[in-house]
C-alpha cells in the first residue's frame, strides 16, 4: 500500500493483516489487548494512530510481538510511585510496546475496540471456535488464579475490568461452554471482579489452557494451574 512518508505507520514492521483473519494466535492477542492494551488515534497531530500494548512480563509481550511479526522495541517503566484519587501506589517495573499503524487500528475498531476502553468496553463477537484463546489473552492481561491454604487447595480464576457489562457479557458467554457453572461479580478498589472457584474453577482453567501450544500464554499462570493439578 501507498505510504505517507510524514507518519501514519512507523518503520517498525508487522504483519498489517493480523486481525483481519481469526485464528488462535489473534483470537489471544486480542484478548490480551481487552485487558492490557489500548488503540489511540493521533492522526491530526503525528499522522499516526497507535496500538499499546503493556505488562508486567517480558517475554508475553515477545510472544506477542512474535505473533504478529513485528519488531517494535519493548521498552521499559521502571518501578515508580503512582497517585490515584489521593492515594499513593506503588508500581513494580513494567514493559510495553507501541505500534504505530492506520490499517491495524482501524480493524481493531471494527473488532470493537476504542479508545479510552478501560469503563466502556463489551464483549466483542468472537466465533465460538476461537473463544477459549480470547479468554486466555484477557485472562492474562486482567485476570488472575489463586490457590486457596494447604488444607482446602481452593482454585480461584478471576478477570477484572473497569466495564461491568464487559463481564457480564463474558459470564454469559462461559455460560453458554458450562451450563451449571456458578460465578459471582463483585466490585472493590475502582474495579469489577467475575469469580469462580472450586470445581467451578477448575473446569474453567482447563477450558482456558486447552490446545496450550496454539496461542502465547503466560506461563507463570499456566505453572500455578499445573501445580494445582498435581496435588
């Protein structure tokens, strides 16, 4: 395609069609992208619309980049102090990376992505062959798995999201996989929190780490779930 040489793509390369065709490894990266990432449309001031993508794993985000065959720099944030409605928190080192293309964000926007996502966003429609991918990715940007003491070994999986609906919607969805699975939906410190425990989920993590090797996924989270299976 036809460039502007004064901005609109960077000169990082990636693969532009990624998300135009659904597949495990896109179904995932999207996902993450609902959780960890954000679209920002630039063009009036750099020509430029952007995708962000960050996290506190190094190598999910070049698994990530790898996935979509780029080869942006993961850059760094280095542990600092953060202040949020008067309070002040601390934040560990972080890594994020940028791409810089019109062709990628405008098919996130059809996917249904925007920007400023974090209170608004919904469940996209994600072809059911596809769906235990996206989980994964969201689940990885903004979800989390717990084990409860030694003498119960409760599982917990978690997904968290500023956007109610959102989870809502994604409750439903898993419904629709385990028809007598149970979850609950509370909220606390500025976020929404869809659980499930116990068999509830157990059954929802092996949905989530099926066909483990077709999409990135964060292993440290994918460790603490094997761990739980061997007792």
């Amino acid at each position: 395609m036809e460039r502007d040489n004064r901005g609109g793509h960077n000169r990082k390369k990636v693969n532009e069609d990624f998300f135009k065709a659904w597949s495990p490894k896109m179904a995932y990266v999207l996902g993450f992208i609902y959780a960890d990432g954000a679209v920002e449309n630039c063009l009036e001031s750099s020509r430029a619309c952007y995708l962000s993508i960050a996290n506190n794993d190094f190598d999910i985000l070049m698994d990530i980049r790898s996935a979509m065959s780029g080869q942006q720099t993961i850059h760094v944030r280095y542990p600092h102090m953060m202040k949020i409605n008067g309070k002040e928190f601390w934040c560990q080192i972080s890594y994020f990376m940028r791409i810089g293309n019109k062709l990628i964000y405008n098919d996130l926007i059809g996917l249904g992505l925007c920007q400023r996502k974090s209170l608004v966003i919904q469940m996209p429609n994600v072809p059911e062959k596809y769906f235990s991918y996206f989980l994964r990715g969201y689940f990885d940007g903004d979800g989390c798995i717990s084990i409860g003491k030694p003498m119960d070994r409760r599982l917990d999986v978690i997904f968290t999201s500023g956007s109610k609906i959102f989870l809502e919607q994604l409750a439903n969805k898993i419904l629709g996989k385990f028809p007598l699975i149970k979850s609950s939906i509370s909220f606390g410190y500025g976020a929404f929190r869809l659980r499930y425990n116990w068999r509830n989920a157990v059954d929802l993590a092996g949905f989530i780490y099926q066909n483990i090797g077709q999409a990135p996924y964060l292993k440290y989270k994918y460790v603490k779930y094997q761990d739980h299976l061997k007792v």
